[in-house]
C-alpha cells in the first residue's frame, strides 16, 4: 500500500522537474488526504506542496502548509526553513528570522539557513518588511512592561498600572515562555509563562500600592501565588497590602510563607518586624480584656458575700432559722448560693448599666 504512495511521490517530483508545479501540488493535496498515508509521509508532501506553492509566489498558501507539516514535526528543520521561506516572501521578516535560526539550531550544517537568517536581519534593521498581528502585539507586550517599569520610576503609578495591564492582556500571546527556542519542553514553557505572569501582576501590584490603592493590589498579589504559589514577592505583595488595610493577623500568615519561600528577602523581613509587634500587642490587648473581666467577677463576688454576712449578721434572733434558710437559695444567673435570681446583684448592676 504505502509502494503506491512513493510512486506518487516520484510522479510528483517529475512533474516539479519539469515546472509543473501546480499539478505537483494537486498530487501532493491527494497524498495528505490518502488514508494509508503515513505521519512522515504527510509531513514529507505538505513540506513539497509547501515549496511549491513558494515557488509560485503563492506565499501565503505555502505558509498553511508548511505549518499543518509542522503540527505533526516541530523539530524539523526543513520545515522551519519552509515557514522562514514563506515568511519571507510575505515580507514577514521578524518571523522569518525566527524561524531560519530554529532551522539552523537543528540542522547547523545548512548553510543556507545562516545565510538567508543574515538577509533578512539587515532587512529588520534598514526597516524593512510589513509586520504580523503576532509581530504588533509582541513589541506592544514587550513595550508595555517598559513603559510602565519607566512610569514607576517618574512616580506616576496609574499611568505604570496602564501599561503593566496592557502587558497582562497580551501576555497569552506574547510571553517568552511560547518562544520556539522552549518548544522542546512543554512544561518548562508552562512555568515560564506563569512566572511571567506572576511577575506582571507583582508589578502592577506594587504601582497599586504606591498609588494607594491597597484593595486592589492585594488582589494582583493574589493572582500572582495562583499563577506561581513558589513566587516569593507574590507573598510579600499580599503581605504589604493587608499591612495597610489594617489585616495584621493575614500580612503575618502571608510574610512567614514569603520568608519561607526566600529567608534573604530584606523588605520582608523590614515588614515582619513590625507586623510581629502588631500581633503581640493585638494578643496583649486580648488578654488583658480577658484578665480584667475575671477581676471584675472577682470582685462582684467579694461583694456579694459580704452582703450576705451583713445581712446575715442584722437578722433577729427569732429569725435566724430563715436567714440560715437562705444560704441554701441558688441563683441561676451567677451561679451563686445566697440568693434567687431576682435578687443577685451581679444582675442588678448589669441592667443599671444598660437603662
């Protein structure tokens, strides 16, 4: 089965021999379409459909190509000299470079590759070329944390908090981490761009904070542990922020997990110092409450067993039987012998002070 495909292959390369391109390229079209056709054989005729349709000028097409090619073989690195090829005659140059230096990294014996990589850097520096979507938003992704780095440093924080969320909203799209240079690694490139992220949403949080707007730059410290809960300064972030909205208890919870993270972060370590002496007196406060409420109850019992010695001391001789009587009266409010809830003058004294 597979002998039928490779004479259509043949066929294929006759028919390009000959400058019959375009019916090379309906071949081709039949080939990846064929049921019995092999993964490598697919990627072999999209990259020959791919070169074909370059060789026609139909730059555009060739780029389709050879990127379904590419879906099934990312390290090849004929195909990333046929995405540079149709790239470059698009007048894409910025991508085209990209992908003639992939395609030198896996094959440096092509000379090729280096050769048109030069062309197409001196094009980008005389300012040549017509710029992608992709190329507009990753200078705006990478100008967008320039310019908010510079904002921070002229103090103008709402104008910083702009620009870090411009970078934030292309981030997806423009982040390093998605450079072909990590395609090899599909979870070094996830924790690049989390990283990134994370970083991007400290930077705003910190043009927050200085612009006094704490709410909020605790929740972009928030979203940075989600993004990275390994980001040390993520931890800090929160911790700076519940400082200032008065959270003493939640800044200590958060600077322990930043030191523990990072046991060197100095402004960390600043902060704890004070949070540390907010708790303590906060815990200080509690219970020296605590302490002068059992005083009190102390003390309302004192008196309350003096009135009743008084009491007991003042009663008629004919009487003592009832006055012994009493003793044995529980009061259901204070817990106390002596007397009946109506008379206990722990309740007493609290209903004067509520009237």
């Amino acid at each position: 089965m597979s002998g039928t495909l490779e004479e259509d292959f043949t066929m294929a390369t006759t028919l390009v021999r000959e400058g019959s391109h375009n019916d090379a390229i309906g071949v081709y079209a039949k080939i990846v379409e064929d049921a019995r056709a092999t993964t490598p054989q697919k990627v072999r005729a999209y990259s020959n459909m791919s070169a074909c349709l370059a060789a026609r000028d139909q730059y555009a097409d060739a780029l389709d190509a050879a990127k379904k090619a590419l879906q099934l073989d990312e390290n090849n690195s004929k195909l990333h000299g046929r995405m540079a090829t149709a790239y470059h005659g698009l007048k894409h140059y910025e991508e085209a470079a990209q992908h003639y230096h992939r395609a030198h990294t896996l094959d440096p014996t092509n000379a090729l590759y280096v050769e048109q990589h030069q062309v197409v850097l001196e094009l980008i520096r005389n300012g040549k070329g017509i710029a992608t979507q992709e190329t507009k938003d990753a200078y705006y992704y990478r100008k967008g944390i320039e310019q908010g780095k510079e904002a921070m440093g002229k103090g103008e924080y709402l104008s910083a908090v702009r620009h870090f969320s411009k970078a934030i909203e292309l981030h997806a799209r423009c982040s390093t981490g998605s450079d072909e240079r990590n395609k090899d690694n599909s979870t070094d490139v996830s924790s690049s761009k989390s990283a990134e992220l994370a970083v991007l949403f400290c930077n705003r949080s910190a043009a927050y904070s200085r612009a006094g707007r704490h709410l909020e730059s605790l929740e972009d410290g928030m979203k940075a542990t989600e993004v990275n809960p390994m980001y040390a300064r993520a931890f800090f972030r929160i911790a700076h922020a519940q400082h200032h909205l008065k959270h003493p208890h939640e800044a200590y919870t958060a600077l322990r997990r930043c030191l523990e993270l990072n046991s060197n972060h100095d402004e960390a370590r600043s902060l704890m110092t004070d949070v540390e002496q907010l708790v303590m007196d906060l815990r200080k406060t509690a219970e020296e409450k605590q302490r002068e409420r059992e005083e009190e109850i102390q003390k309302i019992r004192e008196m309350q067993s003096t009135e009743r010695v008084t009491d007991s001391a003042n009663v008629p001789v004919g009487h003592r039987s009832r006055a012994h009587a009493t003793s044995y009266m529980h009061c259901g409010y204070c817990n106390e012998a002596g007397h009946t809830r109506a008379e206990c003058p722990l309740l007493r004294r609290k209903r004067s002070r509520t009237s």
